[in-house]
C-alpha cells in the first residue's frame, strides 16, 4: 500500500509525456495560430532586436525637426519635441510587452496557488477565500487601476503590480472551478487513503490536469494587460517621461488627429492592435489543441 501513490503517478506521468507530441501537432495544425505566432514573433524582433539594428535614441530631441513627417532621416517622422517615432515605437515595444507578459505571469502564478488553495481546503476557508474574490471583483478594474497608479508612482515594477493586482481574480475562481472538479475523482481518493498531503496532491494531481487551461488563460491576460497598460498611458497614468510605450504615444498623437499627422496616430496604434490580434489568435490555437484533446 505505500508504494501505491508512486504506481499512480507514473501512468499520469506518461501520459503527460504521449500527449505532449499530438498536443504540439494540434496546435500548429491552425493556419491562424501559425499567423498569430509569426505576427508576435515579428513584434518581438521589431522591439528588442530592432534598436539594436537601428541604433537610434528614442529620447533625444531633434529640435531643428519638429512635426517632421517621415523621411530618409526618420522613416515614421518626429513627435512634436523632435523625438524619432519609429525609434519610440522600438523601446515603447519593449516597455508594453514587458508589463504585458509580467503581469500576466505574475497574475496567473498568484490566482492559480490562490483557486488550487481554496478549492483544495473547501469548507469555511474556501467560503471566505472565495467572498474575498466576489468583493474585489465587484469593483470595476479600472477603478481599481485608477486608485493603485496614483497612489503609487508609475514605474515598470509598479505598472506589473498594478495590473495583476486586478487580473488574477478571474483566475482563481477559474482554477478553483476546475480543482473542484478534479478533487473527488477516484485516484485524487486513492491517494488521500494511503497518506499523501494536499501539497502533493495539487502540485502532482491537480496542477497537471488543468495545465492546459491556465495557459490559455494566460495568453488572454497577456493580451488584457497589454491593453490595459495602453489605456492608462492614455489617459496620462501610464509609464512617466522619458519611457515611451504604445498608450502614451496613442494620447500623444490624438493631439494632432485634424493636423494630418498620421504618422504620430496609426504606427502606435497598429502596433497594439498587431499584439491584440496575435496574441488571441495563439490563445485560440491553445484552446481548440486542448479541447480537441479532451474529445
């Protein structure tokens, strides 16, 4: 009986390791998912390999080039203190997709150990754990965004903070919904019999079972933080001078829309609708693999 658990483990182990080929097929079998990939990839080249190749300051003023529009000299012109835009793009890239990503694994590392806990418990812990997340979610986001960036001064730390701070209430209930789930199947049962403890039991049992479904989940909220980070910046909230992001340029530009100065206006703007589109897509490939799997 007390090797019993090492039995169990090793069949779930190796199933894990069967599925993992089939999975990977899965999801690149979607031309769209492909699309989605090679669209973040480019982003991702474009803002943290790009100023190594352009090699050009995205914070020092061109005084004598003013409201340029693009030129040899600056292929998407300047801003209206002299700043290169396409240089501003490059390290706005790196700054969004920074607190994007951040946030969201900081969120999903956060309310999965969250849900897995509460679900895992149940009883009066789980009830409280569980009245907690309600509250906070009745508070609309963006209040709660608002309040935390002015109480706090804005920095690329405090901008991960901000932003997972209201992201992982969904994914708690999220992971506790599927921990519930899981936790009174017969092999969860089995292992509660010959003495594992509930640490073993999320981290060896629970986790791997609904993997799938938080990594989904992170995709969108990469995608959500992303745009989140871009509305505050447009609201001024966002990361302070001279860090330039997406947001703050977009808010920028808004100031010029009847001058026709476009080239202040679509680039940052395509460029978070570029990580909106890609990053949804992916998640989309993510999630059709895994149900096509649970099928």
């Amino acid at each position: 009986m007390i090797q019993q658990p090492q039995t169990m483990d090793e069949p779930l182990i190796q199933t894990l390791k069967d599925e993992r080929p089939k999975f990977i097929q899965r999801f690149w079998r979607s031309r769209m998912t492909v699309l989605g990939v090679v669209m973040l990839l480019l982003l991702v080249l474009f803002s943290f390999v790009g100023p190594m190749i352009y090699r050009r300051s995205a914070i020092t003023s061109h005084l004598l080039a003013t409201d340029a529009p693009p030129s040899s000299s600056f292929p998407l012109g300047t801003d209206s203190v002299g700043h290169n835009v396409l240089a501003q793009l490059m390290m706005g890239g790196q700054s969004s997709l920074e607190v994007g990503f951040a946030a969201a694994v900081v969120a999903m590392v956060f309310g999965t150990l969250y849900g897995m806990i509460s679900g895992m418990i149940g009883g009066i812990v789980d009830t409280i754990m569980m009245r907690i997340v309600d509250i906070l979610l009745s508070i609309p986001a963006i209040f709660i965004l608002l309040f935390l960036n002015v109480v706090f001064q804005p920095s690329v730390l405090i901008m991960i903070f901000v932003l997972a701070s209201t992201s992982w209430l969904g994914v708690s209930r999220l992971v506790r919904a599927e921990g519930l789930s899981i936790k009174n199947q017969l092999y969860i049962e089995a292992a509660r019999a010959v003495g594992t403890g509930n640490w073993r039991i999320m981290s060896r049992y629970l986790f791997p079972n609904f993997l799938g479904t938080v990594l989904v989940a992170a995709t969108f909220q990469v995608a959500d933080a992303i745009l989140a980070m871009a509305a505050l910046s447009f609201l001024g909230l966002g990361l302070p001078p001279p860090t330039p992001n997406w947001g703050g340029m977009l808010s920028d530009g808004m100031n010029y829309m009847f001058q026709n100065s476009w080239w202040l206006i679509y680039p940052p703007g395509l460029c978070i609708l570029i990580a909106q589109v890609s990053i949804n897509l992916i998640g989309d490939g993510l999630r059709s693999a895994i149900e096509t799997r649970e099928r």
